[in-house]
C-alpha cells in the first residue's frame, strides 16, 4: 500500500500555498499523482440583487475571486514543474462541501486546512473539514492554520483507543509509518474500564506494526478528571515532538447536525501539528 493519487484542496486562503507544499513533499516522498482542487465558498448572487447597493460589491468580488483563482492555478502548475511531479489541476463551482468529499473518494490521501477563524478567505462551507472527514471515506490529513511544516511524518503519534476508527486511521497511515524515524502509540482510557479488556491494546498493535518493518513506542496514559482525552492527546504529542497525529474521527449526522466525539472535536479546534484523521 501506498499514496499514488494525492488530493489537495486549494482556495483563496493564506494557507493554500504552505498545504500545496505539503502535498507536493508527500507527492516526491511516494511518487504520487497530485490533484489540486480548488474551492471556495461562492454567495447566492440572487441575494444581492435584492439588497440595495450590494450588486456593485458583489460583481467586484467576484472579480478578485476570479483573480485569486488564477494565480493559485499558476503557482499550483510552477510548483508542479518545480518539484517534479505529475499532477492536475480541478476546479467547481458546486459546493465545495459536497464537491471535495465527492472527488475525494478516488484519492489514496486527501489533504485539507483546519478552518482558520482570523481568515475569511479559508471558510469554504459550514463545517467542511468535519463534512470531509466524516463523508468522503479516505484519510484526511488536516494541516494546522498556524505554524509550518516543512516535514510531515517522521514523528507520528498514533493515538489508540481500540475503536473501529482508530483502527481504520492506524492503517491507512501504514505508509507513513513505514518511512518514520520514530513511531508512538498512546493509549487515552477514557471513563472505558469496563471495555478495557475487550478491545485490541496497544502492545497488540506495536506487534503488527512490527511485521511490517514498523518498531512503536507504546505508552499508556489515564485521563485526568480536570481534562479531556483530547486534550491529554494534544500535550503528549508535544511531549513527544510528535510531528504527525493519527487518529480516528468520530462522529455521526443527527437530523441537520452534525455531532462529534470530544477528541474529534478538540483537535480539529486546537491542533498543533497536522493530523490524519479517518472515519
């Protein structure tokens, strides 16, 4: 197993062009296929035609957006060129929530931005990454707004709780497991004593990775009563300068809402370092 086919979601962000770097690193690391899809969120043009003086902004918007647009292509096709690696670029004018998840299916990794709440320019649809993760059925490596990541993958945590999505991220990460320097598991028991001895420790997991060339530090931590299983994920990662975390993403539709699991929740908020996240 390995990434061949890379899919990036590009907009008119500020942290377009760092994610683009992150795909293309991976993209040369595997010998990857990269698919830049570029969108973002559009406004209903009919609901400025009903609010004086709005059409005005709205044309001129949309003017810098097609501007905008031309130049991330342009830097998408050079960096290409640049780093060596075939590509293609997308482009929607559909809802990007339901688009990327659609397209996303064909990818072996799918590559997004955490939403970045001091920049207008990433909001692309409400709670798209979440959508993402939980609909398009591939791995999602979510990169952080804040900070840079010349090198993802030589530090992974992988944080193991013996569920299903646990499991699915575990191995969908296999091929960047595979090339890291060092690999850690961390195990969160969660208020779960009662399924302790029923799901799949972290020991038992170290040993498969093992067969697989793949030698993982297992650790062992309990929550404390003043702070969540995400939280305690976030500061174990930076204890260990984990440079990657691998996790599962939970999370289920109810009604019109969208409802995720706490850890799910805390670092798609609070991330620190990029994260893969399956469901």
């Amino acid at each position: 197993m390995s990434y061949k086919t890379i899919l990036v979601h590009l907009d008119t962000s500020v942290r377009a062009h760092p994610r683009l770097e992150t795909a293309l690193q991976l993209a040369r690391r595997f010998d990857a296929h990269v698919i830049g899809l570029f969108a973002v969120f559009e406004p209903n043009p009919h609901a400025f035609t009903i609010m004086a003086g709005t059409a005005e902004y709205y044309l001129e918007h949309a003017a810098m957006r097609r501007e905008q647009r031309g130049a991330i292509e342009r830097i998408f096709r050079a960096e290409l060129t640049r780093a060596g690696v075939s590509g293609e670029w997308i482009e929607t004018p559909e809802r990007p929530g339901f688009f990327v998840p659609r397209h996303a299916g064909g990818a072996d990794l799918v590559i997004a931005g955490q939403s970045d709440p001091t920049d207008p320019e990433s909001y692309v649809g409400e709670h798209f990454p979440e959508t993402l993760i939980m609909s398009s059925g591939r791995p999602v490596l979510l990169i952080p707004y804040a900070g840079l990541f010349a090198d993802v993958g030589k530090r992974p945590m992988i944080a193991w709780d013996g569920s299903r999505e646990a499991s699915r991220a575990l191995h969908d990460a296999l091929p960047l497991l595979k090339a890291a320097e060092r690999v850690s598991i961390v195990s969160i028991d969660e208020a779960r004593h009662d399924l302790a001895a029923e799901r799949v420790s972290g020991a038992e997991i170290a040993a498969g990775l093992a067969r697989h060339g793949v030698n993982a530090d297992v650790f062992a931590s309990v929550s404390a009563p003043d702070a969540s299983a995400g939280e305690l994920l976030l500061s174990r990662a930076a204890d260990l300068e984990a440079d990657l975390v691998v996790m599962g993403g939970y999370g289920h539709a109810r009604w019109q809402e969208l409802v995720l699991g706490g850890a799910t929740q805390t670092f798609l908020a609070s991330m620190t370092v990029p994260v893969l996240m399956s469901h």
